[in-house]
C-alpha cells in the first residue's frame, strides 16, 4: 500500500505494536491517548519511533486516513466518543479488540458481549458513517507486524460489511506479512472474538502465548 496516514486509538501494547509496525512500512501514524501531556512513558516510547506522532483520541482519529481502535474492548464506544464520531466518517476503521471480561467458569477472560452481538457490530453501529473491519483481533501483538512464524504467509481472518475496505485493509496486511482471510460481515466478529477465547485456552494448556492460528485445506 502507496504511504498514508494512520491513527491508532489506544496506546497498550497492541496500539504500539501497529504504530511502531505501519511507522517502520513507511506510514505516518498518530497515536492517540487520553492525556498525551502526562503519558511519559508513552512520550518516551515514540521518542525511539520515527513517524510516529502522539495525539489524543480526536487528533489521531482526524489524523489517519485509515483509523485503528485498540482501546480496552469494553471500552470502544466511551473511545470512540472521546474521539468524536465525525473523525471517522468515510473513512476504513480496523477493529483489533476484544471485548474480554473475567469468566469466574474458566479462570481465565470471557466476552462481554457475544453469540447474538460482537464487539465488531458495536463499533460499526457507533461508527454509521464509517467502514469497520475487524482484524489483528486473534494474534498477539508480538505477531501483528512481520511474524516469525515458520510456512507463512498465514491467515488474518478479517471481516465487515464494505468490500472496498476489506480490499485496502488486505493490502496494509499483505504489507506486514498476512495474507487477509474474509470470513464475512462484520456479524462474523462475534466469532472472531470468541476465537480469542481458544486462543488463551490453547495458551494456557502450552505455557506459551506465542502461537496463531492457520487454516489448512486439501490443496493448501
Ligand atoms: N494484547 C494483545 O496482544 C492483544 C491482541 C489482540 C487483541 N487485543 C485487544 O486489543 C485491545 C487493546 O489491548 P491492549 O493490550 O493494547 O491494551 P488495553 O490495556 O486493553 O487498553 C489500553 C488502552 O485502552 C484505553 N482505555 C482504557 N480504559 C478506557 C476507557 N474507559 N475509555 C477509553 N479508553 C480506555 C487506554 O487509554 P490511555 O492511553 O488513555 O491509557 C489505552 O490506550 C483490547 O481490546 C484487547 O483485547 C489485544
């Protein structure tokens, strides 16, 4: 994909990990949070990162062509009002969240919102004028950029409702060492988001988070 510019909204490790990986593709990213004045440690990380610049939510929303939400899941839509819905209008929006909340069956996190509803459809119905595609929501961010994972390129399974989106969002992925798998509307997020469920699962039962998953056909 030509340069442009991105807004990445949250600043955790998975906002980091696409701003500093769509810097080092040659991209201009804005990095939203909060309270930029007073995240010095944030200050101090994109000091150590070229073309990459820190705004608040608005700033890095107006800021990108393309806008990525990576706030806490179950805090997307107090996100995207905190960045103004208009800052998105018209433009391709990847979804990377979850909306993971403690499940007291398992020990371990469950999803505050799913089978009937995903985080994907709560974005895009927040976002009306925007085209929202869930994506980089099932790998940890150590792999969202350039993965060292043996037989690749592997699989981003993607969805949303606007082909034309998918298309470009398949291209930034094609950049950064995925081959875009669509698997749907932006319904197919509820299950997107309860894959992440099996991935901690498989985590915990390796004693390694390391992993991602692939898909495997007859003539793969
Ligand atoms: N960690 C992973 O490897 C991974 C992989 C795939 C998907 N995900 C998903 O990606 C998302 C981000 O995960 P993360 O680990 O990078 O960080 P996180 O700790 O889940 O979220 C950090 C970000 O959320 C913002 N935030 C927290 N509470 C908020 C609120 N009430 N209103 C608005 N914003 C709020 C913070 O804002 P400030 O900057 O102002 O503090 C910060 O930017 C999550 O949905 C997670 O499930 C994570």
């Amino acid at each position: 994909m030509d340069p442009t510019r991105v807004g990445v909204i949250g600043s955790g490790a998975v906002g980091r990990a696409l701003a500093a990986g769509f810097a080092a593709h040659g991209h201009e990213v804005t990095i939203g949070t909060r309270a930029p004045e007073e995240n010095d440690d944030l200050q101090a990380w994109a000091a150590q990162h070229d073309r990459v610049a820190i705004g608040t939510f608005a700033g890095a929303a107006e800021a990108g062509e393309i806008v990525v939400l990576a706030p806490r899941g179950t805090a997307v839509e107090a996100a995207i009002q905190t960045a103004g819905p208009q800052h998105f209008a018209g433009k391709v929006v990847i979804d990377a969240t979850n909306p993971l909340a403690p499940d007291p069956a398992t020990g371990g996190p469950g999803l505050a919102v799913g089978h009937t509803d995903s985080g994907g459809e709560i974005a895009q119905r927040a976002l009306p004028d925007a085209r929202v595609v869930k994506a980089f929501n099932t790998v940890n961010n150590a792999l969202m950029v350039d993965p060292s994972l043996p037989g690749g390129p592997h699989p981003m399974f993607i969805a949303g409702d606007d082909d034309a989106a998918k298309q470009a969002v398949a291209e930034l992925l094609a950049d950064v060492g995925w081959k875009a798998f669509d698997v749907g509307g932006i319904e197919q997020s509820r299950q997107l988001e309860s894959l992440v469920l099996l991935w901690v699962a498989i985590g915990r039962a390796r004693g390694a988070y390391d992993h991602a998953f692939t898909l495997v056909t007859p003539s793969s």
